[in-house]
DNA sequence: TTGCATCTTGACCATTTGGTCAAATCCCTC
DNA sequence: GAGGGATTTGACCAAATGGTCAAGATGCAA
C-alpha cells in the first residue's frame, strides 16, 4: 500500500519497537486520534495531546518528529481497518448476503469507531492533502475490482442494474453518516450508535432499503421455510 | 427561529446597513465561507478572510467583533437556504414526486453550495457547538413534521413502510456526500458535482436507488403512455 | 466648502503554539 | 553496580494569530 511515511524518529532495535516505545506510541496515537478527530488538525494542539496520553509534549515529540508526524501516523493507522471490509465483498457470495454483510460491518465499524470516521472524514473535506495518493491509487483499485464485482452479479440477473460506484458510495454515505453526524442524529433522535437497540434498527432501515433499492431482498432469519 | 446573534458591531441608521456596510459584509461572508469550509474554524485565519474579502484584517474587525462573530454569521447566513428544500415536501403531492424533487433539490443545493454543505458538516462533526440549540428545537420540529408527512403516506398505502427519520437521514447521507467527499469522488471517478453530466447521473443513481428502495418508481418521462 | 460620522489602516500587544535543547533520570546489559 | 544508551522533562524560542487603538482617509449632508 502506498505509504504515508510511519516510522519517524525514536530509534528501535533491528526487529521492532521496544516495551516502552510501543506503549507510548500506542497511547500517544489513541489520544492523537482523540484529538484530532474533534477539533480537526488545526483545532488539535500537541500539549494537549500529550496531556491525554499522560506525557509532556516534549517527550511526544521524542516520539514523533511533528504534529503533522503524529497526524499522518494516525490516519495510517485507521486507514487499512476502515477500508478492510470493502475487501470483503465476495465475489462468488450471494449479492443479497454480501451487501448485507458489507453494509452491516460498516455500521459496526461506525459504532465501535467514530472517531476514525470523523477524522477520516475531515481529512476528506479538507481535500485529503496527506491521503490523496492513497485515494487515486489503492482506494480507486479497490473501488474498480469490487465495482467489477457488482457489474458481473447484474450481467449474470441476481440484481437490477444500477451504477455500482454510485452503490458504493450510497453505502458509505449513509453508514458514515450515522457517526459524522451522531450529535446531529442525537439531537434529533434521541439516540445514537451507542445505543444498541438504535444500531441494530439503524442496520435494519439501512440494509433494507439499500437492497430493496437494488431489487434485492434478504431472506427472513426467523423461520427454516422457504 | 432560534437565533444565533446576527448583528454585532457597526452602527447602522434605524431602517439597515449602509451601502458601504451592505457590499463589505457581504464580502466578508463570502470570504468567511470558503476559508472556513475549507480549513475549519480553527484552521482559518482573521487574516486570512480578511485578505479574501479585499480588505485589512483591522477593517473586518470593524464589521464583525470577533473570528467567531464572524463564524456564527456565516453559519446562519447559509442554515436557512440549507435546510429550506425539506420544507417544501408536500403532504398532499405524490410520494414519488416529493420525494424526487427533494432528492434532486439536496443535490442540486450540493452542486451549487459545496463549501456550504462541507461547513455544515464541519461544525456538527465539531459536536454543532454553535447551533446545537437550533438542531434541538427548529430542526427537530422540521423533521417531526415531515416524518408525519411520511408516516401518512405510509398509512395511506402508498409506500413501503419505512422509518421515516432513516429515511431522511439517507436522502442527506448521499445527497451531502457528494459535495462533502468531492475530493474523494474526484479522485475515484475523475468528475464531481462540478460536471453537469455526473450531476445528472448521480441525480438519477440516487433517486433510483431511494424510490426503489421505499417502494416507488418514477413515472417515464419521454412518453406520455401509462 | 465645511464639519462630522463613517470607514480604513498600520502599529502594536498578549497569548498560543509548534518545536529545540541541554540536563536529568530511568532502564538494561555486562 | 557501573556504564551507556534510552527516556523524560522544564526552560526557552520564534512564528502565528486574535484582537486593540489611535490616527488618518473618505463619504456625505447642509
């Protein structure tokens, strides 16, 4: 995968990092992920930062050479887990089941890591200025192969046709939403992914109109009948 | 509607502004608006807008107190037009229709006023610290009306049930998207909103997908046969 | 034209903030 | 337990930035 740089500056013995570096970096890159997913790059300040992972800002800066390092470090490190479940999708699976799965697991990922969304998000809207490279080359791989995917399964009739990048991005849009903009839905609703019973019907609303919006439909889980 | 604090500084005879004050507001909020969607609040710089906008940064702090005086006026300078296409949904139109049209109007709005839409988003993903109190009470009255709205055509048989909010939060999920995530778009299919052509074929895509979705198609539009 | 309010600006200030550095402390190996 | 590298920190610095202020320029009514 095309890099975004990674190792920075603490140096490390031939095979990895020590005990202590590993724990510091962890810590510092949870709290970077924090920070900078609620206030954006600007807003993120690396005092603060280094509060949250329980240091001073100096010995963050032992640890990562700038800002912009500690930034950079976190976006790789949500980058591979939040695109993974595309990946997923299966091209000898069930369009139905596959969907379905896709969709599910990027709720789940919603949920679990809002955070990672927000940032990702910003890092968009900002016009992507650390990730663009990734994005036309890796990302727009992965969107050609799974677009393919979706074009075979409506050459062969197991769903209606429609333009598979517009699928995608219509799942992304919508899965995201519900954690980019979880104080709005709060706001509105009372709830949010937080709340299991409120993830469980947001995956429910989801799922089923996208695959209805594709002709498809999921068997129902209750009963063995047919 | 709850009001977010509008007028700050510069004299003004009883009835308005003078011209002066009308075109260099205007010039500041425009400014305002470009550099704070695209950087974010704490990105953007007084300097910055003040340099866009044509004039010295002491001068803009003549119109506007403060850099979040001026924030807030752009904020409700562009909430109003943003939320407006939902209040044109019609209870008595078809749901087809209404549907339709307010599909093709977020997208249209996300063509038209991307940095609005990336504003917007930028201050909710920040947690809406400035108009949380309007998503509380304004929007939350707007969206409970239209989901009545909704759960009457429900009721009336003349669409797959739904939860209506889900269904909301969908059309803006994918209609915002598109202007949200432009760089992204950009950078998997080589056009955006900005082209006339993808902007027909997203409008088509997405409201092809949602009708389906809730049960509904649109009527041909070439031929005048049932 | 004159007088006054509006408008505009450069100089300046206090604070924040990313980053450096040398000194101190910790940890591990021999 | 001594030596040396790894780790940690406070003091410090320079640049950026939001905001103030007094003085000057401009526009307008009488």
């Amino acid at each position: 995968m095309a890099d975004l740089g990674g190792q920075s500056q603490a140096s490390f013995k031939s095979g990895g990092l020590s005990r202590i570096q590993e724990k510091n970096r962890s810590l510092i890159l949870e709290a970077a992920l924090g920070e900078f997913s609620m206030k954006g790059f600007s807003g993120a300040t690396v005092e603060r930062i280094a509060a949250d992972a329980g240091m001073s800002k100096s010995n963050l800066l032992y640890y990562f050479s700038s800002k912009e390092a500690i930034y950079n470090a976190t976006l790789a490190h949500i980058l591979e887990v939040w695109l993974a479940p595309l990946k997923t999708l299966n091209p000898d699976g069930e369009p139905a089941q596959e969907l379905a799965a896709y969709i599910r697991q990027k709720i789940e990922m919603s949920a679990r890591f809002p955070e990672a969304s927000r940032l990702f998000a910003n890092e968009v809207m900002q016009g992507a200025p650390q990730i663009l490279p990734i994005l036309q080359t890796d990302l727009k791989r992965l969107v050609a192969e799974k677009s393919q995917v979706i074009e075979d399964w409506i050459a062969a009739g197991k769903m209606r046709s429609v333009d598979p990048v517009h699928l995608i991005f219509t799942i992304w849009a919508t899965t995201q939403h519900y954690a980019d903009f979880s104080v709005q839905i709060k706001a509105l609703t009372g709830k949010d992914l937080s709340d299991a019973d409120f993830q469980a019907e947001t995956e429910t609303a989801v799922t089923t109109l996208i695959l209805n919006g594709v002709g498809l439909s999921l068997p129902t889980e209750g009963g063995s009948a047919a």
